[in-house]
DNA sequence: TCCTTATTCAGACTGAGTCTTAATAAGGAA
DNA sequence: TTCCTTATTAAGACTCAGTCTGAATAAGGA
C-alpha cells in the first residue's frame, strides 16, 4: 500500500486548505504514473483504459492544483492543444516540435535556465512555469 | 507613395508562385503599420477601424504567408489566443507573462538566442519561429 | 480575350476549455 | 457519532479560436 505516495500531495493539499478528496488521490495516483507528453483528453483517455473513472471536467478543475504541487508540467503547446507531462518522472526540458510530423525532441541546457532565472530577478517576477519550444520542421521532414 | 514597401512581400508571393493579389498587399500594408500584440480578431477589428474591409479568413488563411515573409511574428500564447506583431517594427525579443493581470514585459539576451542556434544545429533541426514565454506573477499582483 | 485555377467570402462546423446547476461529501463543531 | 456548512463533483450546455466547405471571383498565362 503505497500511502506515502501521495502523502506529499495531501499535505500540499491541506497547506492550501483545499479538501482532501479520494478523487483527487485517485487522479494524483493516475497522473503521476503516466509517461510521456499527454493533453487532457488523452489524459483522461488513458487514464478510462487503465480503469480509473475520472470526469474531463474534474481533469480541468485540478489542473492549476497539479500544476501548482508540481505533480505535472506544461510541456509545449500546439494550435489546438497544451501538452503536460509527469513532473516527477525526469528533469526539467525544454522541446523541439516538428509542426509537420508532429514530433517532439527534449533538450535542456543549464545555462539556458540560469540566464531566465536571472532575468525573471531583473524584473522582480515569480515565474511559475515556463514555455520555451522551437518551431520547425525536422531533419526527416526536409527529406 | 511607398510602392516600395510593399515591394519585397509582393516579391515574396512571386518567389513562392502565390498569386499578387490586392487583398494581400492591402493586408500587408495593414498589418505592417501595427504596433503591439495582436491576435487576429483583435487584428480584423483594428483594420476595420482603420477603413480597411478583411475577413477574419483571410487572414487566417494567410497568416502562414505573412510569418514564413518575417512580416509578423508570433510573440506569445494565453490559453485562448496566439498573440503575433509585426516583425519590421524592432528586434526580436521573447516575453515575461503575468497571468494575473495580462501584461507583458519583453526581455532579450543575445546568449540565450545564440544557444537556440546551436540546439537546432545539433538537431539538425530547421527552426521556423520560437516560443519562449516566462509565465507567472509580477510584482505588482504580488502586492 | 479567354481559360484555368488559386483566392476570396459567407457562413457552418469542430473541439479545447469554461461555466452552471443540482447532488454529494469533507471536515469542523458539539 | 451526528449535524451543518461549504467546497467539490458530475453532467451537460456553452463559448469562441481556428478550420473547413462550396460557390463566386479574379490573377495571370496562353
């Protein structure tokens, strides 16, 4: 019985005097399981063929809870959809996203994150997340 | 009358065998003299109120057109809209996004852009535009 | 001038994200 | 434990940025 598991997230919980429900254990448990970069529907699709029943609505009404107790990210974003990913799972990255394949490469550079840092400070900004992706085409794209 | 304006988009069109039309010089003269961020109902609404009768297809149609000829370019993304500017007006720059209040503060570091560059190349990635938004909490909503 | 075909317009459509309302359940008080 | 207040939940309607369709128009080559 996992229960530590997701003692961390029923405290952040309790911090923010947000009530501790077992549907938001359930999703927390769900969410942090899964891999890779998934929007809410897919989320909530997978979330059904894994046996959990969690509503759409009840996805989106948590997200700013998830996002907030760093259970997930903002991954990228393409026209239609945002992009999340498990924040647990592996350090922060940043995307390469081929518009015509779809594809996504991770990459992550320290000093990149540094200099950010630094310029958030410059502006006496709390920065809660941030989005840094490269649009274009791929190698495999260009033939 | 600046014929010449309007002269390198109209030889843009050619060199890619898109037609020269009215409609697109109109859109392009239009466009060009924006200042700021703009979506594009916002864009459709500020041509109207300067006189000049567009649709909001066309210029959805060709936004594609207007980004890949460096007359704008996309400057950041809330949840709903994709904000863009015209790209003649100043030097590229990324963007801080208080999500409490909507302002934005743009910021630019030549180091940062120059390490883009090398992850491209890296990737052998062709790199069509960038999306590099701090999100957060200025330091007014922060009281 | 004619003909082909890209472009334009009007308006319907799609779907991510939001909102509403009634029902439910967490958690504090006694 | 029991009751009560109030946040949370489910279902489904709604909004609106962005896309698509089909008919009308016009660019530009022959």
């Amino acid at each position: 019985m996992p229960k530590k598991k997701n003692g961390h997230f029923s405290d952040f919980l309790k911090r923010k005097s947000l009530r501790v429900t077992g549907e938001r254990l359930r999703l927390f448990e769900g969410v942090s399981r899964q891999r890779g970069h998934f929007n809410v529907d897919g989320l909530v699709r997978r979330l059904h063929e894994q046996g959990l029943r969690v509503s759409r609505d009840m996805v989106y009404r948590n997200l700013p809870v998830l996002l907030e107790a760093g259970v997930i990210e903002q991954s990228f974003k393409t026209n239609r959809d945002t992009f999340y990913e498990a924040a647990a799972r592996k350090k922060h990255h940043d995307h390469l996203y081929c518009r015509t394949c779809n594809r996504v490469v991770e990459f992550s550079d320290p000093v990149i994150e540094e200099l950010q840092k630094k310029i958030a400070e410059r502006f006496d900004f709390k920065v809660e997340f941030h989005c840094h992706q490269l649009v274009g085409v791929c190698k495999k794209c260009r033939k």
